[in-house]
C-alpha cells in the first residue's frame, strides 16, 4: 500500500509543481515595510514628535496667558486694576512668562480699556543643543 501511495504522488505532477510555483510567484509580490523604510518613519515620527510633545506646556501656558488677559480686561476699569487681576490669575494659573506690568494695555479718552496685548517669547528644549524658540502674541478686544 505505501508503494501504491508513492506512485501515485509521482503520477500528479501538477499538485506539487503548482504550489511551487505559487511560492516562487508570492516572493515578487510581496508586500511590507523593508528595515529601511521603517527606519525613515521612526526617524520622522521622532523627529515631528518629539519638539511637539515638548512645546505642549509652553502652548498651554499661552491659552493661560490669553485667558488671564481677557478676565483682567473684562473686570477692570483701569490700568492698575488690569495690572492686579493678570496677576492673580497669573498666580492661580502659574502663569511665569508674563507679569502683569509686561502689558500693553490700550484705553480711549474716557479711560475704558479697550484692549489688552501681550506678546513673549519661550524657549523649548527639544534635544541637545537643539531648542525651539516660539513667539506667542495675543490681544484681547
């Protein structure tokens, strides 16, 4: 019986050749990610990443800032109490990068305050020797 099982299999030739050649023509349509493409993406996704990930608490300090300005010149009625209010806010929200008096604050001839503008600058490590400096500006109508 196992000699009627081995001629056979050599009787059907086509079975086992067309595997093979299934195999042979799989390995040129293969599809993937070579190492070094791999690499690339890592190397950007780092390099896009990382200095975002980094400046997320300078942007956040700025919303802070912009918030600060807009409550202080919602409740004040003059230049000093605009001064006051930033800074409270500014200690509630740890706020360091601007200080009440770095504003500008505009008002019309009656003294309403018109608006109030800020503008700093901040530095962001990123890597090494390499950082970020970002300019945040903003006013508050």
């Amino acid at each position: 019986m196992g000699q009627l099982r081995q001629s056979g299999k050599a009787g059907k030739p086509g079975r086992d050749s067309r595997a093979a050649g299934a195999r042979i023509g799989m390995r040129g349509r293969t599809r993937g990610f070579s190492l070094w493409t791999l690499l690339v993406i890592v190397v950007f996704v780092i390099g896009v990443a990382l200095p975002a990930l980094r400046a997320i608490p300078s942007l956040t300090e700025y919303f802070s800032v912009k918030r600060a300005a807009s409550y202080a010149k919602q409740r004040a009625t003059n230049k000093r109490e605009v001064v006051e209010y930033f800074d409270k806010q500014a200690v509630i929200d740890r706020i360091a990068a601007v200080k009440g008096e770095d504003l500008q604050i505009r008002e019309d001839e009656n003294g309403t305050i018109q608006s109030v503008d800020f503008s700093y600058r901040t530095e962001v490590p990123v890597y090494g020797p390499l950082s970020l400096l970002i300019t945040y500006s903003g006013t508050q109508h």
